[in-house]
C-alpha cells in the first residue's frame, strides 16, 4: 500500500491545517496505526526524515495517552484465547505499528548518524594542511 498521496496531500497543508488533520485521526477506525505506517513508509522510503520526526512529535503530543494505554496494555492482547474484539484488534494493529516505527526510525537515525560522521570525516581531511 503505497502512502505517497497521502504524505503528499498532508505536505502541501498549511500547519494549522495539517495539526487539525492529525488532531482529527480516529483510533477506533484504525487512523492512528494508519498514520504511523504512513510515516514509517518515508522513513523506509529515505525521504522526508526531519517531517516524519517533526509530524511524529506533533501525532505523539496529541496521541501520546493512546500510545502509552495500548503499551501499558501490553499491545491490547486478549489473552491469547483469538476471541479479541475489534477494539483489541486495532490496539494490537496500533501497537505493531509503533514498534515496526520505532524500530524503522531507529535503523534511519544509525544510517543518518553514519552519513553525517562520514562528511564530518571528508570535511575534516580537506581541512586538514597538506605539504
């Protein structure tokens, strides 16, 4: 499932606009995992890392009681008997998402890191006297 149009659509929107788009997600149809997968598909995509870390603090400030309820709930696992309600259904959803984030966000922030020592290295020899 390509986010693009999605991403695309929510760049293009003045600030304001797009925090009411994020204040307005639903969790009980499913929007906040939704989001987090959009975001977690720019970060695997390599683009748009600094509006992925940006758009995540503004979604966490907004939805943060959610995310700490389904992490305090262990996910929202039922019990493990496969009779879990459809709200149990979009924690687990909603928790998947987070971690596959996390560690997706992680895995970015290592590359990045390694980029930015590696100019950081090249800047450092072109300074450095030659003779």
């Amino acid at each position: 499932m390509s986010h693009t149009p999605f991403v695309d659509h929510l760049k293009g929107l003045p600030p304001a606009q797009a925090d009411l788009e994020l204040r307005s997600l639903d969790a009980a149809q499913g929007e906040l995992a939704l989001f987090v997968r959009a975001l977690t598909s720019r970060l695997r995509a390599r683009r748009d890392y600094e509006l992925v870390q940006a758009w995540m603090a503004v979604f966490l400030r907004l939805h943060g009681a959610a995310a700490v309820a389904v992490a305090d709930a262990g996910g929202g696992s039922g019990g493990g008997d496969g009779d879990m309600t459809d709200e149990e259904n979009g924690q687990n959803d909603f928790a998947a998402a987070l971690a596959e984030w996390r560690a997706v966000q992680e895995e970015e922030r290592r590359r990045l890191d390694a980029l930015v020592g590696y100019c950081g290295g090249v800047v450092g020899f072109l300074r450095s006297p030659r003779g």
